[in-house]
C-alpha cells in the first residue's frame, strides 16, 4: 500500500497570446469593433467583459488538465456537467501490486511510518491496508477488477483528465475552492486557481481577491 499526495498536471492549453486573440476578436464581433485591436486591447475588453457578466466570450479556449485525487474527490468533479472527462477505470485497470491511496490530508505526514499516537490515524490506515488485502485477495480468487473494486475505499487513487473551458473553469473554482468546499478538493482547487492565475491573468486574477 502507497500513500501519496494529490497532484494536478496542465495537459493542454493553447498559447496565451492566442486565447487573448481569439476571445478578443470573438467579443469584438459582438460590437464590430475589430479596428480597435492594438497591444494591450484584448486584457483592457476581457477584463471589461468579465466584470459586465458578459462570459459566454471565455468559452472559446478550453484547458486540459490532469489531476491525481482519490474517488471521494473525482466524483464531486464529474458533477461538472460543461467538461469532457477521462478517467482511470477501475474496471480495466487492476492494481496488482500495490494499492495507491490519496493521504487523507488530516493523517500526519509520517502516518504509517513511526508508533502511533492517534487511533483514528490508527484505524483509518488499518481499513485502507485491510481494504488493499481484501481486493488483492479477491484477484488472486480469479475475481475480475471490475467486481473486486467493491471492496475499494473512496481514498483510492484515482487520475481524471478534465478539459473545459474558461467560462466553466471559472465557475469551478468559484465553487471548489470556496471555505464550503472539501478540504482535499481546496487542496488540489486553490493552488491549481493560482497555477491559472499566474499562466493566463486576464482569465483569472479577479478570483484570487
Ligand atoms: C460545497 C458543495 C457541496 C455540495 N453538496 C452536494 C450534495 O450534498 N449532494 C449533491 O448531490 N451535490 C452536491 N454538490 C454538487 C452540486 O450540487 C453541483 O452538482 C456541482 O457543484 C456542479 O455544479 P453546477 O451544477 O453549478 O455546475 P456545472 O454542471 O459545472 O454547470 C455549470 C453551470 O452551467 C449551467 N447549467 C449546467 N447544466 C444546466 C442545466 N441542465 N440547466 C440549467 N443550467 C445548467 C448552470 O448555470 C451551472 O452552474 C455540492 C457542491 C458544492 C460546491
């Protein structure tokens, strides 16, 4: 058994230079004003529209990016109705050697590895390592993948890729990176928020205030 840390990884996304462009001359449709574009327009027209609510203009670039989180977090993200999702199949893929587990972010660093302190640390890590033994018993039964999952936990690692597009990125992370949000969803929402904020501003510094 592993336990290791979320992760998120950018796949894809087009140039900033040309989401500036094609967004810019989209929203310029809108008002015929394309004899207006010269350095610096685009950031001045798209931070303009976002703060008049006029959106549906971030839905011509989308972003790719790949997230390792565990089944609890996966599917909250899957409700996102406006994104393509590929994800690990746990009907495909068998874990046969060791089962990854997400560190559940209220176990200490060192979990697992010095006496423990903390019997719920203590039980939690002794349901996944049972749930590890279990499953990998089921395979070596002849059970197929796709039945012995059953016995999986929701700390499961998982890796989901997610493309979407500004508008509905934004949406996200309004959501799941709200105090509401999980914490292990934060934990992978907050930073990737900044990760967007600091590659494309235009798109995304009004959420980091
Ligand atoms: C803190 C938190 C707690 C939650 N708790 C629960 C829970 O206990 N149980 C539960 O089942 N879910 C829960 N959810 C999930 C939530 O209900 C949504 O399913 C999820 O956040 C997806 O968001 P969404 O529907 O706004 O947007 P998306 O699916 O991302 O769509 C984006 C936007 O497009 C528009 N849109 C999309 N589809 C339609 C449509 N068919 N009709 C009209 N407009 C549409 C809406 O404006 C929507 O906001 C929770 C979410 C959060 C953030």
């Amino acid at each position: 058994m592993k336990l290791i840390e979320p992760s998120f990884k950018i796949e894809h996304a087009p140039a900033y230079f040309d989401m500036l462009d094609v967004i810019e001359r989209a929203a310029r449709t809108c008002y015929k004003s394309e004899n207006k574009i010269k350095n610096g327009s685009a950031e001045k027209l798209i931070r303009s529209c976002i703060k008049q609510g006029h959106h549906s203009i971030l839905e011509h670039c989308s972003i790719t990016v790949r997230i390792a989180c565990d089944r609890g977090v996966s599917h909250e993200l899957v409700r996102h109705r406006l994104c393509a999702f590929s994800q690990e199949s746990q009907r495909y893929c068998a874990y046969k050697d060791d089962v990854e587990f997400i560190r559940p972010y209220w176990f200490d660093e060192s979990v697992g590895t010095r006496d423990w302190t903390n019997p719920s640390e203590h039980t939690a890590y002794s349901a996944l390592r049972d749930a590890e033994r279990y499953y990998q018993d089921l395979l070596v039964m002849g059970v197929a993948p796709q039945n012995a999952r059953a016995v999986l936990p929701n700390a499961t690692k998982t890796e989901i890729v997610i493309t979407a597009n500004i508008r509905e990125w934004r949406h996200i992370f309004t959501l799941r990176c709200a105090n509401a949000a999980h914490p292990e969803m934060r934990g992978i929402m907050v930073p990737m928020r900044t990760k967007f904020a600091n590659l494309w501003p235009v798109f995304f510094e009004d959420l980091m205030m």
